[in-house]
C-alpha cells in the first residue's frame, strides 16, 4: 500500500469590485460528517413526520419538512462521501479549499476473503470491548474528543478534465457535548485553519435531536445492548437509506464505531449485531491509514462495487479504524476508480473527556 505515514507525501500535519469567478472544487471532505449529520436528521425527521401523518390522517404532514431530503438525497449523500462530489461555488472565501488533493491515487493489495468467519471473529472481539475499561462519565461542560488520521482518493475535475488525486494523510479532530447541541471540527485542509462548528439548527430553524445517523453520548446510553433488538431498531430506522438495508446496516454500525465513543457494552452489543448481518465476511489483512496491519470484518457494497472494512489488531482486536477498497467494478467519473483503490481511510488516535473545545488531552 502506498500510504505510507513515513513517506512526506502523506505524514501527518497539525495545521491549523468584479464578479467572482465560478470555478470548480470538491466538497470539502472535512464537511462530510457535518453534512452527513444534517442530512440524516432531515431524512429521520421527514420519515417520523410522514409516519405521524399516516397515523393522524391526510393533510397532517409538517410543511416545514421539505421532500427533497427523502430517499435520492440519501442515496446521493453516499455516493458523495464514497468517492467525492463536485460542486460550483463563487470562489472560496473560507479557504477550506483542499489544494493538496493532487497526489497519486492510494491503493492497496486487495486482501482474501473468509465467508464464514465473521460469526466467531466478531464474537471474539465482542468478548475483547465487553472487557475493556468503561470511560468516566463526562463531567458538567466537557467535551467528548476523538482524534483520528484521514487519508482518502477521489475523482477531481478541473476544466472539463477528470483525474484521479489523492488527499494526503492528516489529521482531524471532533469535539461534541454529551448532549450533541454543541461541537467543533478542524481538519486541515478541509476546514479552515481554526476550524468549523458542529452545531446550530437545521435549515427550518430547529435543534436537530440526535438519532442514529447523528448521535451525541447520551443518546448512545440509551440504545438497548440486546444484540437483536438493537439490530431491529438499526434496520427499522435506516429504512430506505443507503444501497440497500444490509449495508446501511453495516454502515451505521461502522459509523457509531468510529465517529463515537460507545460504553463497552454498547460496542460489545454492536460486534454481535454486525455478525448477524448477510453477506459480512473477515478478510486476512488490512492496514490502517497509520500504517497499522490488521485484519478486518468486511462487507461488499454490490452496489458500488466498493468494501468497507473494519480493521482490528490482530492481538488485542482492538479497533483500530476502516476503511473503504474498490474491489469490484470500477466507478467514479469514466470509471477511474479501479479495484484496489483507496477511497478512503481513518484511524483512530485518540478518545477522550476534555475541558472544552480546542482542548486536547
């Protein structure tokens, strides 16, 4: 694999009159989550209000919930964060403009696949998160932090040309309140310098409450540890999202793994939920976006062609990050993307309760 954190290409860096002229840029990966996170609340919000009007009869439907967050925008956000998007916008005055995105596309060796082994991987390191020490409850005005190392590829059009680039590994850091009303981001070269907010209401003005696809800490505390019935309530609200509900299964399950802080139990509950998920496969070899060889517990997006993997330490099955491989197909704009592309890769650093925002551990 060619994302070698020794290698300046891709070592990690702490950074912090007339018309505008239009031209082309990518969304700024770093405002993925953000998006993410808006958008889904939309999407669970727009389901919720249709459901409460089925109940209550026609004409009952909040008309302040628009359609256009219904299943294309869904379906649409994952293509988006797969393999990038671009958008016109009048110059960039943030400066959140990722001019690093020219490296070579990342690539990996394509590891071998295992059909049956996810059941007993995943009961092992179910066994490994029940055991490992639970965090401290946050106390008043601290912030949950997670530290990670990013790496992704993507296809970048510019004058009509499209090439495949690559961002270089850097790294990104999330504060949240335990509640999810407040939080902050900065990713160099994808935020600016000092960062963006995490918080604010949604495009009609309200608080967006925290669900699945946007959880705080305290809303994870209230998810059942029941391996089926938190599975249940995973298919239940991701319905119609994503390509297909397997893998938005899969994908949720991923996502509260990495992009929060779940109590031991909690993890232990989601590894025994993911295990009964079809078509989750282990597969022999993984490296994460710092150089960490693993193995991983995996799923086939048949859609895309693309794998998301989970990779783990071999010893301690520690989780250690994911990412997502090209393996079948091609795809991306003339089918760039090939199999044994790196679309994109996280790895975990740091979690932790700090004082407040900006501050690290």
């Amino acid at each position: 694999m060619n994302l070698d954190p020794t290698d300046p290409r891709t070592a990690p860096r702490h950074e912090a009159g007339d018309l505008p002229v239009i031209e082309e840029r990518e969304l700024p990966p770093g405002r993925h989550q953000f998006h993410k996170e808006r958008l889904m609340s939309q999407i669970h919000d727009d389901r919720l209000a249709t459901a409460n009007a089925t109940a209550s009869g026609p004409g009952k439907r909040n008309p302040f919930l628009r359609k256009v967050f219904l299943l294309p925008a869904a379906t649409a956000l994952a293509g988006a964060l797969a393999v990038g998007v671009l958008v016109l916008t009048p110059g960039d005055p943030s400066g959140t403009r990722d001019d690093r995105a020219t490296g070579p596309a990342l690539t990996t060796r394509i590891g071998a696949v295992d059909a049956k082994g996810a059941p007993q991987l995943l009961d092992r390191i179910s066994l490994a998160a029940a055991e490992a020490d639970a965090p401290k409850p946050a106390a008043a005005g601290q912030y949950v932090y997670i530290e990670s190392r990013s790496a992704g590829t993507h296809v970048r059009t510019d004058s009509g040309v499209s090439r495949l680039v690559s961002v270089p590994l850097h790294t990104r850091q999330a504060w949240k309140s335990p509640d999810g009303s407040d939080g902050w981001l900065i990713e160099p070269g994808n935020t600016a310098p000092e960062g963006i907010t995490l918080a604010g209401p949604d495009e009609q003005g309200n608080d967006p409450k925290p669900h699945l696809g946007a959880p705080s800490h305290d809303y994870l505390a209230t998810l059942p540890t029941d391996p089926d019935a938190l599975l249940r309530k995973i298919y239940k609200e991701t319905e119609g999202q994503g390509n297909g509900p397997d893998q938005q299964a899969f994908t949720t399950i991923g996502d509260l793994l990495g992009e929060s802080w779940p109590s031991p139990r909690l993890t232990a509950a989601l590894y025994r939920a993911a295990a009964k998920i079809p078509g989750v496969v282990t597969v022999d070899s993984a490296t994460d976006a710092v150089g960490r060889q693993g193995v991983a517990v995996a799923r086939l997006d048949e859609t895309s062609g693309a794998r998301t993997e989970w990779i783990f330490d071999r010893k301690t099955l520690t989780f250690l990050g994911e990412r997502s491989v090209q393996v079948e197909g091609e795809s991306g704009e003339d089918g760039l993307i090939k199999p044994g592309t790196v679309i994109s890769t996280h790895a975990i650093v740091t979690r932790a309760f700090v004082d407040d925002m900006k501050v690290t551990p």
